[in-house]
C-alpha cells in the first residue's frame, strides 16, 4: 500500500526511540497497533456493507427481473386458457345445436339438415394426431 521497506521501517524506529524514549516507547507501540487494529476492523466493516449492499441491489434486480417473468407466464397461460375455453364453448354450442338438430329432424318426420360450413370444419379438424402436432 505505502510500500515501505525493512530499512524504512528501522529509521522509524530508531528515530521513535530517540524521539519517544525507551520507557514511553513500549506504550506507544501498544497503543499505535491497537489503533491500526481498530481503523482496519472499521475499513473491513465499511468493505463488508459495501458488498452487502452491492449483492442485495443484484439480488432486488434479479427478484424484479423474476417477477416480470413470472408475470408474463402468467399472462400468456391464462391468454391460452381463455383461448381453449372459448374454442371448447364453441364447440359444444355447435354440438348442441347438432344434437337439437337431430332430435327435432325425427319428431318432424325430415332428415336432419347438412351440417353447416363450421360444422364440417371441425368434423375435418378431429385428426386424433392434431393435437401433438399443435403442442410440438
């Protein structure tokens, strides 16, 4: 960090001895590596909540991300359950109004009419392999 040397760390000293005195010199030394102890406690715990704080916003960044996610997942399922719901309500009105077709085409004594054009379609569209293709 300062780089300093062996040689620059015996000048301090010798010049701390000279300057301090030998009997205050043992204090000093005491209570200088107590202070270092205590200012890099301090910097270690500011570099801790630092990256505390860094991995939490990556982290809130990342639930927002997920929730948008999920959002829109949700969305298009329920889009596609609202699309299978109506198809399946159209599909059973078309065969109930078959069904009333065929019960009143016996009572009046008429063959049953042709099925109208949609009808056909879906008669056309009940290939049993249909439904893997669409999912595939």
């Amino acid at each position: 960090m300062f780089d300093i040397g062996f040689t620059e760390l015996l000048v301090i000293a010798v010049v701390a001895l000279i300057v301090i005195g030998p009997e205050r010199l043992p204090k000093v030394a005491r209570t200088l590596g107590h202070l270092f102890g205590r200012m890099q406690r301090y910097v270690n715990d500011v570099k801790a909540d630092i990256t505390r704080e860094m991995e939490l916003e990556e982290l809130k960044k990342m639930q927002a991300s997920m929730e948008d996610a999920a959002r829109s997942f949700q969305s298009s399922v329920q889009q596609e359950v609202n699309t299978a719901e109506k198809e399946m309500n159209r599909v059973a009105q078309d065969t109930q109004a078959a069904m009333d077709a065929y019960t009143e085409a016996p009572a009046t004594g008429q063959a049953p009419a042709p099925a109208a054009p949609e009808q056909r379609e879906l008669a056309l569209d009940t290939n049993p392999q249909a439904p893997a293709q669409k999912q595939a």
